[in-house]
C-alpha cells in the first residue's frame, strides 16, 4: 500500500475530460464538498523528472508539483497506470439470437473464478449493470497494414474503456523517491550484527509517518473499502485493497492485512509468540477472500516484505495469477514459510541472515555500505574482540 497524507485526497472530476471552469453550480457543488480535503487538478500538475517508465506494467512514474495547492514547492509522485482487460470488456454484447451461448460462455467464466460481464444480483440483491464492452461500435478502428490472414489496427474506445489509474503521493519524502526512481539494485546480507548496529538505528532515526494507517486501524479513513476485520487488540487484522489495486478486476486481486498492534515493526521482531497472531491472520484472510472473491487457499500468494516500504506488521495477499511488483525471493518471505521457521526456532528471524535488495541511492544502503567497509579497515585484534562483545 502506497502512503497518503492524512487528509483525503480527491481528484477534482470523475472524468478528467469534463472542464468544471464550464459548469459553475456543478463547481460550487464540489468545493462545497471537498471543504477541509486536498483537491488534485491534474491541469496544474507540473512535471519536474521522469522517474520510471515500465513497458511492462505499462505504467510511468512522474516526479512534480502542483502549482495550484497551498504549498507548490512540496513535491509529489503522480503514478499513471493503464488497467487491465476484464472479462466483461471483452465479452460482446448479449443478443437473443445468442443466449445459449453466452450462458455457456458465463459458465465457463464462473468455472474459472474470473470477473463476469453481467451478474444477475449484487451482494444485496440489487441488479449488477452490464460492463461496458469493447465490441461495439464506439469503438473505431484505423488500420495500419493488412497482409493476407494478418492485420495490424489502432483502436479508439469509448473513454469510459480507456481510462487510467492515477495515484498520487503528497506531499513525497525521499524514500517514497527513491521508491519510485528506476536504478540499480545492490544485494546485501543483513546478519544479526548488521541489523542491531545498522539497519535498526537507521529505523529509529526516521521512518515514513504512519499516519495513513492508524487512520484506517481507527476507522477515521477507508472504512468503506474494509473487506474483513477481525476487532481483537492482540491478534486481530483489517483486511482491505492494496492502493495498487482497483478492487473490482479479480485477475488483479491484491489485498493488505494490517494487524491491530503496534509493536510489530517487520519481520525481524516475530517470535513464536506470534504465531497465534500471523495464524490467525492466515485462516481467516483465507476464508474471507474465498466468500468475498471465490478465490480459493491455493491460488492465493500470501507473504511479507523484507525490507517493508513502512514498518509496522502487515501481510500481502495476491491472486497467483497476477505478477506484482515486489513478489521475487530478494524481498518476498511465503507467510507459511515464516510460520514454519517460527515451530522450529522461537528466535529464527533474531538469528538468521536475511538477504534484500537495495537502492543504490538509498540511504539505509549507503550506511550499510559505509560500515562494511569501517570493518574491513579495522584492525583484525580489534575486530576480534568486537565479535566476541557482541555474541555475549
């Protein structure tokens, strides 16, 4: 989950391509309801530097500010991201002369545990309205070469199909920078030692405000996207979408659980005391994605990160069928894994050595980096008895 601030953002329109300067009673509505909350306008987002741009996920990962909030000079991150096919977008539209077939197809769907074009009921009995489809003719095609059996074409779709998925981070600190800044990646091997004298001072000395997410834990924000919650103070969890994710196309399916205590930094604090806890949010994050969603234990990836983005305990859990980012063994740890090293040493992630990739311009790298080489230049006696100090 990315950070927010603590007021709410909202985007000045449900469609950017609406101009609200033309329709004075629909503006003076919206800032009557946006009194008190940051209001974004993308017309007066100024980029300063392009700090990724991923082919892959085709999204792009922009560095500016904007011009027209109180405070211009704070940075912010805005992420454009283009949204996957559903199912439904890609169905054509229902006819008489082809029920039969799209019952078959519908079933089929079901089968699969993917997203429906049409849905009889809603959870409260209401209709569900059919999603929109790309198969009609809204949709506008310009070809570009045709050469026998293949044809290359430009499709221009319905806006409604075409839209992007925007977030944004503001006001943005550095880490949330380096985050999102494409560079390269150093893998380092954090021991016991490396931990206590390195990474956890560089943890106390400041980590990103979690603010955000007390805010959801105190039902003060994001409680209308709270798809679980278990109340317990010691062993309870809320479970909700992952700001990655949209929360509506399956294929997609990522969610966070945020345990209700606070004490829990990242991996490195469980013991075996906590397994009731990281069980628990297990079974139950379990049973409530399979009533929720139809999707079952065994097609769900559930794991923490190491080093975490923020530091407070939380799980991940994501449709196998969807790649992440963050879902490689450098920053990955299989919740059933933790649990299981956790039956067999009380005290495993106080001792093991954890491997993790960094930034280079990270800071907690370069202090990593620094003191590698502090100890390299220190005399061989000297370390000795360093080591000796810090096994008793």
């Amino acid at each position: 989950m990315l950070e927010t601030s603590a007021s709410e953002p909202k985007t000045t329109s449900k469609d950017s391509n609406i101009d609200e300067s033309q329709h004075p009673q629909r503006q003076h509505e919206g800032q009557q309801q946006r009194a008190g909350e940051i209001c974004y306008d993308l017309a007066h987002f100024r980029t300063v530097r392009v700090l990724s741009n991923n082919s892959t996920h085709k999204s792009v990962c922009l560095l500016g500010h904007f011009a027209n909030l109180p405070a211009p000079e704070k940075q912010a991150i805005v992420v454009l991201e283009k949204r996957s096919f559903t199912e439904g977008q890609v169905l054509t539209p229902k006819s008489q002369s082809d029920d039969e077939q799209h019952e078959n197809h519908k079933s089929e769907s079901e089968n699969d545990n993917s997203s429906l074009a049409e849905t009889k009921t809603a959870d409260d009995g209401a209709p569900h309205e059919r999603e929109q489809t790309f198969f009609t003719s809204a949709s506008r095609l310009e070809k570009e070469f045709v050469n026998d059996i293949y044809g290359n074409f430009l499709c221009t779709v319905d806006p409604a199909l075409n839209r992007l998925k925007v977030t944004i981070i503001y006001p943005a600190e550095e880490k949330h920078i380096v985050k999102y800044t494409v560079q390269n990646r150093f893998l380092v091997e954090e021991t016991p030692e490396l931990y206590k004298h390195v990474t956890l001072p560089h943890l106390e000395q400041g980590q990103l405000s979690l603010e955000w997410l007390y805010n959801v834990l105190d039902h003060r924000k994001e409680s209308e996207r709270i798809v679980f919650e278990d109340p317990c103070d010691e062993n309870g969890f809320i479970l909700l979408p992952d700001l990655k994710w949209d929360g509506k196309t399956v294929e997609q399916l990522y969610l966070l659980a945020l345990v209700r205590r606070r004490d829990i930094r990242s991996l490195r604090d469980l013991t075996v005391d906590h397994l009731p806890l990281l069980k628990n949010v297990r079974s139950r994050g379990i049973a409530a994605i399979k009533e929720r969603y139809g999707i079952g234990a065994d097609q769900l990836r559930i794991y923490l990160h190491y080093q975490p983005t923020f530091y407070h305990l939380h799980m991940h859990f994501t449709y196998l069928r969807h790649d992440p980012p963050g879902v490689g063994c450098d920053k990955a740890h299989l919740l059933s894994t933790v649990i299981s090293n956790l039956e067999l040493l009380p005290d495993y992630y106080q001792r093991a050595t954890l491997t993790y990739a960094l930034k280079e311009t990270d800071r907690l790298y370069e202090k990593i980096r620094a003191h590698t080489v502090e100890e390299a230049e220190e005399p061989p006696t000297k370390r000795h008895k360093s080591d000796l100090t810090v096994s008793q």
